[in-house]
C-alpha cells in the first residue's frame, strides 16, 4: 500500500485525471466531490466524498467520516482541481517530503502559473526552499502534524489565514519547504469561481483571515525563503555564514525565470530581511482546539 494520500477537491473540469496516466504511483487518490455527476469520476480512488461546499469544510467533513483510512497514511495532499502535473513529479515530490522530514510543505509552482505568492514560484537553483508559508492551494501534511492543524479546517468557510496558521506549528523551521524540484502548474486565475461562490454565500475572505489573526495573536508577515537546498546539494540559509550566498542564488535562481505575472523578485529577497515570524517558533502559540503547539 503507498504510504501517501492525495485527497483532491474536485469539480467537473477537475486536472487529476492527468495526475493517474501512470500506474506506477507511491500515492492514493480520494476525492472530495463538489460539481454535478459524480459518476464520471471513474472508479480510480479509494474513496469519494460529495460535498458541494467550500473545501475546507467539505474536508473537516471528510476526515469525520474517513478519519481511520485518511491516517492510515503518512502523507496527505490537499490538492485543488485546477493543478496540472503527473504522475512522476508527485511521486518525486513525496520522496524529496520523507527525505527531508518535512512537516507542511507543498510542490513549487511552475512560473507559468496564476499565482497570489511570489514565494511559491520555483526557483530553479534551489532543490527545495525552507519557508515561513504554504498555500491552501496545495498542503502537503505530515500525518502527525496533520491532526495538529485538523481542527483549523473549521476556524472559517473560505480558509483564508490558514496558511499563515499552520507554519507557526510546525516543530522547526527546516520543517517546511516549498519544494522546487517538483514543480506544478496553477492554470487558472486565482480565486476563480470561488469568489462567486463565496459572494453568494455571504463569506467575507478578508475578514476570515483577520479572523484567524486575533484569535491566534500574530501579523501576517511577508512570505518569505528563510534557507533552502540548493541544486548543488549545499544547505543555505539567512543565519550564518551562507547568509550572502543564499541571497545571491535566490536571485539568481529568480533571474532564469518569466513569470506571467509582474513581481519583483528584488522585493521579494528584500522582504526576507525583514523581521517577520519564524515557522515554528511562535511562542505561546496554540494548536486549533487550544493545545500548546
């Protein structure tokens, strides 16, 4: 049995078929089902959920009614359905996860993409980025810390903030990376229908997210690289001696790259070396629920 699980929140245009081309897969598909025929889904999961509500409800839902198959599972995948990638990068991606004991992490997205984070760009001198963030869009939880943050998935209906939550729990900071090897491409404009969605339902994103900052008690921050893996195989980072070196290859890294959309990489680096909270040293944090972090 693969030890990992990608759970996809998938409508009636949903990528993941592309996702199953080869059999030759060290993960599992379920699906959590929110269009209008979910018999065209197939039969190639080991489990469908239909819940035509916003994902991180739908998935609070899920991990009720599946929780033993779902932590049965080292790794778990919240994937949405507007992700074009393979079969290969994601099995690649699990490894580089296991290799590194990453707690939250999530693959790069590939410069093509619509993207809301200039930090979750692959840079292409990098094997993976340590972070002080990881998007909804795509989570990567170890299991363990995947009943850490469970109890989040309920703190608001759009999830905004949640991703600003979660790295404030993990152990370390070398505990969550956005992986640059494995790089996916986001192919739809951000928000998209869900913002319709979420207008129709009388949900307020911003305030959602100004939500999950009182309550846990901390700014948002820039999201920002703290250290990385390079493609040369050394260890970077902004404390130490590599502090100048690390700097160098992210813009160097960043120089190879297009985006389709207009950022500033140099603000980018630039926000880096602003103080802004650390992943996993949020004193006095606490996990959803109330327990110490």
């Amino acid at each position: 049995m693969p030890r990992n699980l990608v759970i996809v929140r998938a409508g009636d245009r949903s990528a993941h078929p592309e996702w199953l081309r080869d059999p030759h897969r060290n993960w599992d598909l379920a699906i959590s089902y929110y269009g209008a025929d979910p018999e065209q889904l197939g039969h190639e999961f080991v489990f469908k959920h239909v819940m035509p509500v916003s994902k991180f409800t739908a998935v609070a839902a899920l991990l009720s009614e599946y929780r033993d198959t779902v932590y049965s599972y080292e790794r778990i995948v919240l994937a949405d359905d507007d992700i074009q990638t393979d079969t290969a990068t994601l099995n690649r991606f699990f490894e580089i996860t296991e290799e590194y004991g990453l707690e939250l992490s999530q693959p790069a997205l590939h410069e093509d993409s619509f993207f809301s984070h200039a930090v979750t760009l692959r840079n292409p001198l990098f094997k993976l980025r340590f972070s002080n963030f990881v998007e909804i869009m795509l989570p990567c939880f170890a299991r363990d810390f995947l009943r850490t943050v469970e109890g989040s998935f309920g703190e608001n209906r759009s999830g905004w903030g949640l991703d600003f939550l979660w790295p404030r729990l993990v152990s370390a900071r070398d505990r969550i990376a956005i992986v640059d090897e494995t790089p996916v491409l986001h192919d739809r404009p951000v928000g998209g229908p869900m913002h319709g969605y979420f207008a129709a339902q009388g949900i307020d994103p911003l305030a959602d997210l100004n939500g999950v900052l009182a309550k846990y008690a901390f700014r948002q921050g820039p999201a920002v690289a703290t250290g990385g893996i390079g493609t040369d195989g050394a260890e970077y980072g902004l404390d130490g001696p590599s502090r100048d070196a690390f700097i160098a290859r992210l813009l160097a890294g960043y120089a190879q790259v297009r985006p389709r959309q207009e950022v500033s990489f140099d603000q980018l680096v630039r926000d880096s070396l602003r103080p802004a909270p650390e992943p996993g040293r949020g004193a006095g944090a606490a996990a959803p629920g109330g327990s110490p972090a």
